[in-house]
C-alpha cells in the first residue's frame, strides 16, 4: 500500500534527518515508528504528507507515486498533536471542511458525519465548538476529521502526547479498535514505547535518521537487534553487565551458566542483556545463572515491585529486578538468578550476537 524508497531529508541547516530510509507497509497494515527526539520519525511522516519536500528518494502509495504530487491530492489523512481544529467552528463544521472544499453534496456530508460521529462517540458534541471540549474529546473530533475523508492512508503525530495517562491508555484501545474496524493503513509516530508495543502490528526503531529494526512487538521485543533497541523498547529498561563468554560459557559475576546456542564461541568482552522481568527469584540450577543483588531501593507497585541495586563483584553495575510483592530490606542481598534462554548477548559495538555463530571474536 505504501512503498518508500531511499528517502533521505536534509534540512537547510545541513541536518540529515533522514538517510536513505526503505519502508514497505500492507495494506490494513498498522506501522508504528518510535525512537527518541531527533531520530528522525517525525520528518518521514512529514515526508508521507507533503508537509516537508524530499531531498532524494521516491512514496509510492498504492503504485502511484506521490511524492510529487500536492499534498491534497495524495488522499492521505493527518492527525497531529495539537489536534489543529478551527476554534471558531463547531464540531459538525470541522468535520465537514474538509469534505465541502471538495465539492461533496450536503447529504453526503451529513450521512458520513454521523456515521463517524456514531464511531467515536461524538454524536453530543456536534454543535460545540471545540474551547468546549476535553482534551480527549478534541482528539475525538481530529480523528473524525480524518476518517471521514475515507482517505488510502491515516498519518497519526504522536497524537496522544498532550493526554494524561489514564486517558492516554483509553484513547490507545480506541484507536486501536477503530482501526481494526475500518482497516486503514495507518501509520503512527511515536516516542512512547508503550504506544508503540500495544498499537503496532510492525514496529520500526529508529536511530540518528536510520532503521535500527522492523519487526512485530514481540519479535523486536524478545530479540533486539542491538543494544539501542533492548534498552529503548521495555519498561524498565533491560539490564547491561559485561562478562565473557568461552566455547559457550558464559561467565558474569564469578558465577557461570552454560549457553548451549553458543556452543563453540568465544568473546572475552560480551554485554550481557537481562530483562528485570527474567531476573527471578527462583532456586538455583545448571541452567540458571546467578545474579547475587545488593539491595539499595525497592519501588513498590502492587502487585510486585521493582527492586534497585548492584551486581555483587560489580558494584558499578546497577541492576533492576521485577519481584513479587514481598518485604526486602536496603542492604540485604537478593538471591536472584536468570534462565539461560534469557540471556541476551551483544557484541562491543552493541550489535546482538546470533546464537550459533561458531567462530571466535579476540
């Protein structure tokens, strides 16, 4: 559906936001991009819209190329962060601007915006203007405006950044379910991971202008491609201690576990990733790897907790671990260990290193 080929965007300054990005998206497909301010995502949706012209490349959107073309005539719907409603219109207005500049008759235009308003639960808010609404509300009617226009594509800018919490995690259901419903290709920006991991069928992280990895949540998830990604998708943050790995054991810690996917490889320099969730509390065995922890601070949230500290033999090393809730003093030492298949292992550039590579790095 939408078919982006080596798009790179340099600003006037000589900032390339962008280099050389390929991306082909589904139809019906839901593409989130995430990274941190500055990689880059925010210009290749602006890029999709016309709103930015490219510096080189090709946007295909349903075999047409469009990147040459004005933005109003892509058929592509936008919504933004600051919702860009006109405060001087009603609802019903808003949502009807788009389709009246069109030239679409007044029953067209009152059979799709019932319709969509019955979507979204709009229907009581059509004569309000927008100073009336909440910020969910606002959010509402922006997506309206879009999914009555019935374009090929949606672009979502981070569109819930300015909601509070509790409403941020409805709004994210919502629009997922409205999606689903209307199978439009979407594609969302985003720095909010969390968005990222409940919304996306494929997730694209992005670094400096550059895909970092593609992949479904899961999949990006449980084998990040680098330490960049392991560290930037999951809350809290994986856990990164250096040990050495010798024909597939791998020693942290003074304590060793047996990696059998890498059996026959060797590097004396590893960074070992651990999720806190996979830190456990479970009674040793030769398949688990001992993470001895020194206690410092314990978050509690409920149902279990996060607990702080450092690695015993590496106190520079800080260490968060998922646990039960359950009374732990600041000092003690937590017998924690992980499971072998948990263990994730990059290489001194932070690049993941594939199980069964059979060679030896120095």
């Amino acid at each position: 559906m939408l078919d982006i080929r080596q798009l790179v965007k340099t600003y006037d300054n000589g900032h390339q936001a962008v280099k050389g990005v390929d991306l082909a998206i589904k139809p019906g497909e839901f593409l989130v991009l995430v990274g941190p301010s500055g990689c880059g995502k925010s210009s290749i949706l602006r890029c999709i819209a016309g709103l930015e012209s490219l510096t080189s490349g090709e946007i295909h959107l349903a075999d047409r190329r469009v990147d040459t073309a004005k933005p109003s005539q892509r058929d592509i719907a936008m919504v933004f962060q600051n919702y860009a409603l006109y405060p001087h219109m009603s609802v019903y207005q808003n949502l009807a601007y788009g389709l009246k500049n069109r030239g679409v008759d007044k029953a067209t235009i009152e059979s799709k915006i019932q319709h969509v308003a019955t979507i979204l639960k709009i229907e009581d808010y059509l004569e309000r203007k927008p100073a009336k609404l909440s910020g969910g509300q606002r959010q509402r009617v922006a997506m309206g405006r879009a999914i009555v226009r019935d374009p090929q594509l949606f672009l979502f800018d981070e569109p819930l950044s300015n909601l509070d919490a509790a409403l941020r995690a409805h709004m994210r259901l919502e629009i997922k379910k409205i999606q689903r419903e209307l199978g439009v290709t979407s594609v969302y920006v985003t720095h909010d991971q969390v968005e990222a991991m409940t919304l996306a069928d494929r997730i694209v992280v992005l670094r400096h202008g550059e895909i970092e990895q593609i992949g479904p949540p899961s999949e990006v998830y449980h084998y990040p491609a680098s330490t960049f990604v392991a560290s930037f998708i999951g809350s809290p943050a994986m856990n990164f201690v250096t040990g050495s790995l010798v024909e597939g054991t791998l020693t942290l810690n003074q304590h060793s576990v047996y990696l059998p996917d890498y059996a026959g490889f060797s590097c004396d320099n590893v960074t070992v990733g651990i999720r806190p969730e996979h830190a456990s509390l479970d009674a040793a065995s030769p398949e688990r790897l001992l993470l001895p922890l020194s206690v410092s601070v314990v978050e509690p949230l409920g149902p279990n907790q996060l607990v702080h500290g450092q690695l015993t033999q590496q106190s520079s090393a800080s260490f968060i671990a998922v646990t039960p809730e359950m009374p732990i003093d600041q000092g003690n030492t937590l017998p924690l260990s992980v499971l072998a298949e948990h263990i994730h292992l990059f290489d001194e550039q932070g690049i993941r290193i594939a199980p069964q590579r059979a060679h030896t790095v120095v």
